[in-house]
C-alpha cells in the first residue's frame, strides 16, 4: 500500500484563480521534473516491489490476532470486564482498518480498479478507524489510571453499560470527522501515468485541497492527544505501583505500561513527524532548492506510515496475549476446535499482568 500521495495543486487541475499553480507544487519546484528523477523512480520500484508484500504480512498477522482476540471476548460477551470492552472496540477497528489493505495492494500493483463507490467507502474506513483506535487506546490508559491510581471507589462506578456508551459516543464522533472523505474523494487518471486510475482527493478542487491539510491537523491531534494521556496515566500507574509492595507480578505490570507506550510511539511518531514535515512543506514555511529532499520527504512517508500501521497487528499481543484469563479462554477454543492447548497461550498462573479488573489484585490490572 503507497502513502498517501502528495496533494499538489497540480491534483486539482486548471481551476480558477490556481492555474499558474499547476505545474508546480507547494515547494516552487516543477513537478514532473522531480517524477522524471532517477532517485524518485528507484524508490517508486522498490516500493512497489516491497510494500504489497510487508502490508501482505501484516493483513495475515492483524487479521489472525484481531480475529481471535475478537472470538474469544464475544464468546463470554455478558461477562466482559471493563479494560475487555475496550479492548473488543480496538480489535474490531484494528480488523477494520484491515480490511482495507487488500485493496490498497492491488491499487501499489495495478491501480485503482474498484469503482468511485469503493473508494469512498474503503477512504471513510481507513479514516474511521484510524481515528477511533488511538482514541480507544487513551481510554485503555485512563481506564488503568483510575483502575490503580484511584482504586477506592472508581471500580464500582465504571460500570459496563457506561463504557458501551462512551465507546459508541466515540465511534460516532470519529466517523464525523471521516464523513468529508465520501465527499472529496473520487477516481481519476493518474497524474504521472494516465493509464492507471488513482482515488484520491480530487473532487470539488480547491475545496478538497482545504479538507487535505484540515485532515492533517485531525492526524497530529489523533496522535499527540492519545499519546499524552498514556505516557501521564501510565507514569501515574508506574509511580503508584513502584508506592505499593514489591512483586513479581507488580513488575510485569510497570513493565507492560512501559511497552504500550513505547510501542505506540515507535509505530507512529516517526509518521507524525514526518507528516509534521510536509505539513510545513505544504505551507510555505520551509522548501526544497533541489528534488532530492522532495524524493526522500515522499519515500519517508510512505516507510513511516507502513510502520504506524503495523502497530494495528501489534494490539492483540499487547493487550491481550499477556492476559492470564485471556490465555485461558483461548487455550479453551483451541481445544474445542480440536487443536489442543498451545504452549504458546499456556496460562502461567499471576507471573504475568492481565486485563481483567480488579482493584486489588494488582497483576490483572493493565
């Protein structure tokens, strides 16, 4: 799947007071000379070679760990802990924005060949789930703050019916902000290869060019927003936890708070940053004497964003694999299903943090 290609105003066409825009981009450099550049088409190649089968990779995994993980939770759907429901809503947007890459894979190979209709459709999932998932994330983390931090009287009001309506409020709020991309994006030839048809955000000119850097900012807010309130609830969890007796199972806690952290930032601030850069290419704020950095800007995003996605396979095995009840309840459709226990998902007893909720019992509750 390539990265969201970069919105020139060469995109939009002769329109209006635009057109002596329309062989250059927002850098003041021609744009079909950087195209036509020996380095840019070496990293097209590579990319069109690499990127299927990484994104290939990463639908088999996501999909097989997002759909266990979803299997298992909706098998004891009414019993369902608080951090589970949560952890139901992020698997379901992490499997969603999956099931988009199949066709963002045909599209690096062959281009767009599925219609205007789907590429509405799979550019409003994409967004959706985008949006909603690092949401659901922060409430994962606050819900742990206040699970550990503030224990008293918290577990008792957070009750499961309040989190289904917190979670549906949040999917409908996120799907809000994703509308405008049914509006703005449409199909058309390619503008580097009129053989090839691309779905992009073409429709209604300059209108779409105002939605493109309007959702760049919905981007950096639906990362740095969510990240914010991790690293402070999970720093409140940590220091609570370093506060209360020491154990094995307290360590594995502080450890996993540790690592969703990380990990969330290791997947996704290299594209934001990245994203940062070409929002300011965009507005004038710096520029490029030359195409070289225009080529590597363009091939960053495209590797970034590859490795931000990645972090929607990586969920289950954060929030869910290290779970003890998890871990039972799978080993328990494994059998089932007449595959026998896995060793892989053997339940360890407490020597490991879970998902459930209890105030506690410190080792289930991240």
């Amino acid at each position: 799947m390539a990265g969201p290609k970069t919105f020139t105003f060469e995109d939009l066409g002769e329109y209006d007071n635009y057109t002596e825009y329309v062989y250059e981009d927002y850098s003041g450099l021609p744009t079909h000379s950087c195209d036509e550049d020996e380095q840019a088409l070496a990293l097209q190649t590579l990319g069109a070679a690499f990127q299927p089968v990484f994104y290939s990779l990463i639908f088999l995994l996501g999909l097989a760990g997002n759909g266990l993980m979803i299997t298992v939770l909706l098998r004891r759907w009414r019993l369902l802990r608080i951090t589970e429901i949560y952890l139901l809503h992020l698997a379901m947007a992490d499997l969603m924005l999956l099931l988009t890459f199949p066709f963002d894979v045909v599209d690096v190979v062959s281009g767009w060949v599925f219609g205007e209709f789907l590429c509405k459709l799979v550019g409003l999932m994409r967004n959706l789930n985008l949006l909603c998932g690092s949401f659901l994330l922060a409430c994962i983390g606050f819900d742990r703050y206040l699970a550990i931090v503030h224990a008293i009287p918290s577990m008792r009001n957070r009750r499961p019916r309040a989190v289904h309506v917190t979670c549906i409020t949040l999917w409908l709020v996120c799907l809000g902000l994703s509308v405008p991309n049914v509006v703005f994006l449409t199909v058309r030839e390619d503008n580097n290869n009129t053989s090839r048809l691309s779905c992009y955000y073409y429709h209604h000119k300059n209108h779409a060019y105002n939605w493109v850097l309007t959702a760049r900012v919905f981007d950096h807010i639906s990362f740095f927003l969510p990240l914010t309130v991790m690293c402070y609830c999970y720093t409140a969890v940590v220091f609570t936890l370093c506060k209360s007796q020491k154990s094995h199972a307290k360590q594995g806690a502080m450890r996993l708070a540790v690592v969703i952290t990380l990990v969330f930032c290791f997947c996704w601030l290299p594209y934001n940053i990245t994203l940062l850069i070409q929002t300011l290419v965009d507005f004038q704020v710096i520029g490029y004497k030359s195409c070289g950095p225009k080529v590597v800007l363009s091939a960053a995003r495209d590797v970034t964003q590859g490795l931000g996605l990645s972090h929607c396979c990586l969920n289950p095995f954060l929030y869910a694999f290290v779970g003890v009840q998890f871990r039972k309840e799978l080993n328990r459709l494994l059998r089932q299903l007449g595959c026998g226990a896995n060793p892989l998902f053997r339940s360890q007893g407490q020597s490991r943090p879970s998902t459930s909720d209890g105030a506690t019992t410190i080792s289930s509750t991240i």
